[in-house]
C-alpha cells in the first residue's frame, strides 16, 4: 500500500499487497500528518482494514465507504441497505470535514467507488427527518414519510431501511444506524423509542430521538462530484491492485 498527497498520484506502488496489520499500521503513521483516503483492491479487504484501524487509531475518525451492491451496467437498483449505509458514510464525512477544528479522518473505501459520480458534498448539510418521545405521529404520514426516503414495509424489521407497524408499535431500521428501533405510541404521540436487537428482538436501550438517514440516493444535478471531493487536502494510501480492480469496474 503506497500513499501520497491527494493533489498527485503516488510515486511508487508496491508489487504485492502488504497484509492488513501492515497496511492499518503504515495508515497510522500517515495519519500523524493529515486525514487519509485508504483504496483498498476489494470490499473484503477495505472491510479487513477498516476494523483493524479500530486498534491501530482508537481515537480516529474511521469511516468505511464500501461499494454499491448493484452490478455495473445492471438495471437492478442497489438494496436500500446498501445505499442508506453509503449515504450514511457520506454524510458522516461532510459533518467531521466541517467541524472545527476538524479532526482527523480515515476513509476506507474501493477502487469501485473512489470512481463513482457522487451528489456534491452540500447534499448532505441539511437535517435528518427526526421523530422524539413526546412528539405526534399519525401512522399513514409516517408511512408517507419514511417511504418516501427509500425505506419498505416488511412483516419483520432486521436489515436497515426496513419498518413494519402493528397497531401501536412502529418498528424501523434506520438507514444510518447499527440496530432498530421499537416507536410504542399512544393517544397520537410517541410514548417511548427503544432500540433492540434485530435477532433476539430484546429491547437494548431507550433513546429520546432518532434521526433517520435516506435510503433514497438523490439525483445528480449539475456538477458531480467523487471521494476525492469530499476530502480535501487528503494523504491517498492505494493497494497496488485497485487501478486493476478500478479498470475492470470502468
């Protein structure tokens, strides 16, 4: 894996690709410089890298930007889940780049989607929809709502995008959460939002609000963007077999 700043392409790139203990430790001594864009050669191994960085910068910004789960050339959309992760991703990097002081970031992503269009970075400064204990809800416009930012109604709710409502009780997966949440209503508001697991279905903890990330990918309008756009000013780490991966993808 050989890096670089972000205004011009690496000087060398190594003949094979180092292990992922390797790649997460020469990361974190980049990071002691500025922000990094890891390309990674596959989703596998950004997913790899992406949670051995978690020992080797504990206290980084770590975020994973992974491919889209739709074929290139395919007309089959990607899952909701996949683009409310993506989308998540997104947006997760637009607040930290904006922060100030802005600390530093690592975004692992593939050679696949550091060549996707993007919506420009200003898409994402906007707030998310947010329900809170104590607020109204009628269930048809919650249905209208959440439907109309990607999200489907299904019998029983275990993967992001999904929510399915039984009498009182609205369950949902936000798109840009790592567990769903339980809405118990009562007299027309909101009497209680618990998060729970989506395999036991045992309630984990109560939240005051959730805020619900799109699972809709909005529409590029005027000049699109990439990855690079949304980091600036960024050291580029690339594993030597994402121009390969990247070519294969164009």
């Amino acid at each position: 894996m050989a890096d670089g700043p972000a205004s011009k392409a690496p000087e060398s790139v190594a003949r094979a690709e180092c292990t992922v203990g390797i790649a997460a430790t020469r990361i974190a001594v980049a990071m002691e410089k500025k922000s990094v864009l890891v390309i990674a050669s596959s989703d596998y191994r950004a997913r790899d890298i992406h949670a051995a960085l978690f020992g080797a910068v504990p206290k980084a910004e770590i975020v994973l930007f992974p491919s889209s789960d739709a074929l290139p050339g395919d007309s089959q959309p990607p899952t909701p889940a996949n683009t409310g992760v993506r989308l998540s991703a997104l947006r997760r990097i637009r607040t930290l780049t904006r922060a100030k002081p802005r600390p530093r970031i690592v975004c692992v992503t593939t050679a696949e989607a550091a060549s996707e269009m993007l919506p420009k970075p200003g898409t994402f400064d906007g707030a998310l929809t947010r329900f809170a204990v104590g607020g109204r809800i009628e269930p048809d416009a919650f249905r209208t709502v959440v439907k109309g930012i990607g999200y489907f109604e299904d019998d029983r709710v275990d993967e992001p995008a999904e929510f399915a409502m039984r009498g009182r009780v609205i369950d949902i997966f936000p798109a840009n959460s790592d567990r769903p949440v339980r809405l118990e209503l009562a007299d027309g508001r909101i009497l209680r939002i618990r998060e729970f697991d989506s395999v036991s279905q045992r309630g984990v903890r109560d939240l005051p609000h959730i805020d619900l990330g799109s699972a809709a990918w909005p529409a590029l309008l005027g000049r699109t963007n990439t990855l690079f756009d949304y980091l600036p000013d960024t050291i580029i780490a690339i594993d030597p077999g994402a121009a390969v991966e990247r070519g294969r993808f164009l």
